[in-house]
C-alpha cells in the first residue's frame, strides 16, 4: 500500500471538526458500495475487519476507512494489535476498537488511530437495559461523559456516539477533541454515521429509529430473484426441447476434417 494519497487523514478531521464541518459516514460490506459512497463524496466508511482487503481499499477511493476490530474474537491486547497492524498496512486509516481502555490505551501508545465506542454499546448493552437509548437521566448522561473523557486520557481519536438524547451529544461533542460519529445522536454529532443497508432499504433486521431509508432495494432484489428464477427456468426448458443449444453455440469443423477423424477412429 502506497504511502501517499489523496484521502483525509486524521490531522485533517480533526481540522474539519474544529472547523465546524457536518462529516457522513457510512458502514459499508461490498466493493460496489464502497465505490459507489467514494463517488457520492462520503467522507468516512466503516468496513469490519473480515471484510477488509485490498480490493476493498481500492474501491473505497478516497474516503477515510475505520475498520472495525471484532469484539470477541479478537481477546488479548496482543490479538488486537496484530490485527490492527494488518489492517493499516492494507491501507486503513484507523481502527474501531470497543474493547476495554487498556487494549484501546495499547493500540494508542503504538501509533494507531482508534475510534472506541460510548452511549449504547451492542456488544455490552446488558448493562445499559439492552438496545436502548442511553444518556436519558443526569446520571447516565454523565457517565457517558466521563467515559469519553477517559478516551481522551488515553489517546483515542474518536468514538462511536450512540442513541444518547441530542442536547447531551452537543454538549459532548463541543467539549472533546475526539471525532464523535453520531448514530442516533443528533445533528450535533462530528459526523452522521449510517449503514449503507438502511439507506438503501434491504436489511434484514429492524430498520432503527435514527436511521433514514432513502431507496427500496429490497424490492429490487426481490425482483431481481424472480428474474433469476425465471431465466433459469427457461433454461432448462430449453435444454429439454432442444432449443439450447442452437446452431449458434455450436463449434464448427469443416467437412473434410470431420471425414479424416471419423475414418481414423474406423479403423481401431
């Protein structure tokens, strides 16, 4: 991977929050999303680390990639940093990370950019009640504050900011220099944060309060099987009368040679 590009870095956010700028990201699973997001003009994707290749970085042109570290299958300090580091040499720009400050402080103390997570966690909702907003009393909205102050002690670089009430997130987000990407968090947030299947509408699970379906492709794709489904009914039709394959499919051989072959293989 190259050493010089054109895509943001983590200076250059940080100058774009200063400066007040609205950032998008989105969470993005296939190349074709990835280029179509470049093309749009998103500033930001998040692709999971299962996910992440060259081919994806490629297709992701000149947006700033967060890839995400897998909670729970990555453990120690040490899976993490291997990981992490394969990640940046593919050409991330920095990691997602939900683990606990200490393997988040180690990834920090080696250079690595990373982004944690405050306000609903999925991976530890239990102790929040679940997926639920987080944030709605004094006291919760001041325990997501003090973690993110925490982050900062460390050295992150931003956090996910998740469904918390949008007055609490603008008092955050005025009040850290970490990035904080907004999902469900308001327009006070650094950046907007969707997932690229709730803005195109296919998602298989419920679609959240938060997010905005701006396409049915659900319907597309719908569509799109039972074309598949005819198209290979029709095949088989076709092989059964005959109609495939026709002449046209055919590899011919001239008169002569067919001759020559045929009287060779008559005299075995």
């Amino acid at each position: 991977m190259g050493l010089y590009h054109n895509r943001p870095t983590v200076a250059d956010l940080r100058a774009r929050k200063a400066r007040g700028d609205k950032l998008t990201m989105l969470f993005v699973e296939t190349p074709e999303e990835a280029r179509a997001a470049a093309a749009a003009g998103i500033d930001m994707l998040s692709i999971i680390d299962p996910l992440w290749s060259p081919e994806m970085r490629e297709a992701a042109g000149n947006c700033f990639v967060q890839v995400g570290l897998l909670y729970g299958e990555l453990v120690t300090a040490e899976d993490y940093l291997r990981a992490a580091f394969r990640a940046m040499n593919i050409g991330g720009d920095c990691v997602y990370c939900s683990a606990a400050t200490d393997i988040q402080k180690a990834l920090c103390d080696n250079g690595i950019p990373v982004v944690a997570h405050v306000g609903l966690i999925p991976s530890q909702c239990t102790w929040t009640g679940g997926f639920k907003a987080v944030g709605k009393t004094a006291d919760s909205a001041r325990a997501v504050w003090d973690h993110v102050k925490r982050l900062e002690e460390i050295g992150c670089f931003g956090a996910e900011l998740e469904v918390v009430p949008d007055r609490v997130a603008e008092v955050i987000a005025k009040n850290t220099p970490l990035l904080m990407l907004g999902m469900g968090a308001g327009a006070h947030a650094d950046a907007q944060y969707l997932f690229a299947e709730d803005v195109l509408g296919h998602g298989t699970n419920k679609t959240p309060r938060h997010a905005k379906t701006y396409r049915n492709f659900a319907a597309e794709f719908a569509r799109l099987q039972q074309e598949r489904i005819a198209a290979f009914a029709e095949f088989k039709a076709d092989v059964a009368s005959g109609a495939y394959p026709a002449q046209e499919h055919l590899v011919p051989i001239a008169d002569a040679e067919f001759e020559a072959f045929t009287a060779s293989i008559a005299k075995i």
